[in-house]
C-alpha cells in the first residue's frame, strides 16, 4: 500500500523537477487523492481520546469496541500520525487581546500571570502537536494499458473520454465512500470524532509530509475551524 510519506525523497531532502518521481500522487480532486497507479485515497482526520483518565471499565469497554472495528474491515486501512513543536505565538497574541479588553481588573491580572505561566512551560519542555488520520484506499480493477480501437477512439473523441474518465471517477469515489461511512460507522461507539480533508486540506498535508524541514513548528489554529461529524 503506497504511503504519503516518501522516505528517499525525506532523507535525500534534494529539491528540483527530480523529485517528483517519487511522489506517488497524481492528483486530487474533491478531497479524494487518485495516484499514478489509479488507486484512491481519502484522508479522514480523527480526534483523540485521554485513555489512561478512563476507568478500568471503560478502558476495556474501549479496546473491545476497536477490536470489533478491526475485524469489519475487509480492506487495509493506513494510520498516520504526525508530530509537530507547538508554536504558542498565535495563542500568546489572542491572550494578550483578552487582556487589553478585559474590564475587570482581577480577571486582567489573572489572564497576565496564566500568559506568564504559559511562556515558562514552553521555555522548560518541548510541546509536540500530534495529529492523527486514517488514510481509506480504494483500487479499482481494470486493464493497465488500452487497445489499439481505445487509442484510436480516444483520439477522435476526446471529449467522450474525458466524460468517461470523469463518470469512472464518480463510480470509484462512491465505492470509496462507502468504506469511509463502514469506518466513521465503526468508530463512533469509541467517542472519536471524524472529518473527512477537503481538497486544500489535503494539499498541505502533503506538502507539509513532503518537506518536514520546512514545517518543524505547528502553529495553534482555531480548532472550531475544523469541522468533526
């Protein structure tokens, strides 16, 4: 199973037209990655769960709902999780604000010293930023190379294999969202929440895989922007 991740291009960390040889992606279209073997993939972004706050009940009340989750798969599923140094600034700044609008004076100093607090805590430990996601395939059977009479029709009617290449598109991504409702289904009794990556979001997950250099530190975002079903 192709993975997002390719490990020569990371520790080669070389740049340029060459590189894109092993990227396995050929493009993504509505959220749905379709790579050069003309598989798909659909990235569902998934929250976390304190486990070791729960009780013993409910721990292996956990464990045996994931393990029925497990065993309805009848196709691979990829569990990719990424580890980011936290960037505060921006939530720094949105304090900082609170504090300048803040009319009761308690509440003003109260906000400064949780400020402070929070820029010692940084200054002695390395806070990571960890994000997980399930990565859903789909492969589609059909032939790797077309016939003469499908060459020839392809060249006299582009705009009917266009058409059809797009139909083919709609059935495999119908397909694959079934699976993706079989593992939201499946994973709803354990208290995650599940959204599935729009097109953009998909784009800068790769890109930020592609060139772990670049992206070492992950900025604080609005977590509401982020919608989970």
């Amino acid at each position: 199973m192709e993975s997002l991740h390719a490990e020569k291009l990371a520790a080669g960390g070389s740049r340029g037209p060459s590189t894109l040889r092993f990227v396995d992606v050929q493009e993504i279209r509505d959220g749905v990655i379709i790579l050069k073997n003309g598989s798909l993939r659909l990235i569902l972004a998934v929250s976390s769960i304190n486990f070791y706050l729960k009780s013993t009940e409910e721990q292996n009340a956990l464990i045996s709902q994931y393990q029925n989750f497990l065993n309805s798969l009848d196709f691979p599923l990829q569990v990719l999780i990424t580890s980011r140094r936290l960037n505060i600034k921006p939530y720094l700044d949105i304090l900082k604000q609170k504090e300048k609008e803040q009319t009761n004076e308690l509440l003003r100093v109260q906000i400064s010293e949780y400020q402070n607090f929070i820029v010692q805590l940084t200054q002695v430990s390395n806070i990571m930023s960890k994000r997980f996601y399930l990565i859903v395939p789909f492969f589609p059977i059909e032939a790797n190379k077309a016939n003469f009479f499908d060459s020839l029709f392809s060249f006299f009617n582009p705009e009917k294999v266009i058409t059809h290449k797009r139909e083919k598109f709609e059935m495999y991504k119908s397909q694959l969202y079934q699976r993706v409702d079989h593992v939201m289904a499946g994973l709803a009794s354990t208290g995650v929440r599940i959204a599935a990556l729009n097109t953009e979001e998909v784009v800068e997950l790769l890109y930020n895989s592609y060139n772990p250099n670049l992206f070492a530190v992950n900025i604080v975002k609005n977590i509401e922007s982020l919608e989970f079903e």
